[in-house]
C-alpha cells in the first residue's frame, strides 16, 4: 500500500515540474513578445463578487479563474468573499499548475495546458513549450 502512495507522489511530483516548466516558458516568451499584462481580479466562490489583487499577469482561460502572474505562479482566482475582502482585496495564493486544464471537471472539456498557454501567445496548439520541455 505505502509503495501505491509512494508512486503516486512521485508521479505527481513530476507532473507539477513539468507543469512548472510549462508556466516558465510562457512567462519568458510572453514577455519577450511584449504580452500585455492586466491586474489580475479574483471572483467569489459564489461567481457574484469581484475582487482586487495585489497580481499582475494574464489570464489563461475565459472566465478568467485560472491566471500566470508575471513571476511565473499559477493562480486559481476563486476566493471567498465578503465586505472585508471587498474592502482589502484579496491575496489569492498560488497553486502548482496542473498539465491538463479542467481534467476531472464535470463539464467534460479539459486542454492540455501547453495547448492552452500557446494560444494565449497566438501560436498553434502544437508549438512552444514542446520544444523547451524536451531540452
């Protein structure tokens, strides 16, 4: 059984260095493309409240919930709200990147996150980050 576990970790392990990689790539080549960047806002956990952040980056999906700040850190935007998150703004923190985007979602549509981070650069589906990743 510990040996299950043990494998498990290491798998993910690998897969969130990869995933890094893949976020590091993107931060390096949107901005030396000159990738506009935008003040990141998170969304309550309910879909209604918006609120600030203290990050700047780009956004990564269109309902804007999954970001890349420009350090290179993976965000999910959602956050409990309230008045004094309202008031304060929020400080979303960051979460290791997963390789497939929505895997697991009841919605049944997920995107490989190299995939979705080249179109955000206007390239294809298969260019960018396969390169880097395989160095």
């Amino acid at each position: 059984m510990w040996a299950h576990a043990d494998a498990d970790a290491r798998r993910r392990a690998a897969e969130q260095a990869e995933a890094a990689q893949v976020v590091a790539w993107f931060v390096a080549e949107a901005t030396r493309r000159g990738l506009p960047t935008t003040r990141l806002i998170a969304r309550g956990y309910d879909g209604r409240g918006r609120y600030r952040t203290r990050l700047t980056g780009w956004y990564v999906d269109r309902a804007a919930t999954r970001a890349v700040d420009v350090t290179g850190r993976f965000h999910l935007l959602t956050v409990q709200g309230g008045l004094r998150a309202r008031l304060f703004g929020v400080d979303p923190q960051p979460t290791p990147a997963p390789l497939i985007v929505g895997a697991g979602g009841r919605d049944g549509e997920s995107i490989p996150l190299r995939t979705l981070l080249s179109r955000l650069l206007g390239d294809g589906p298969d260019s960018g980050p396969t390169t880097v990743a395989r160095r």
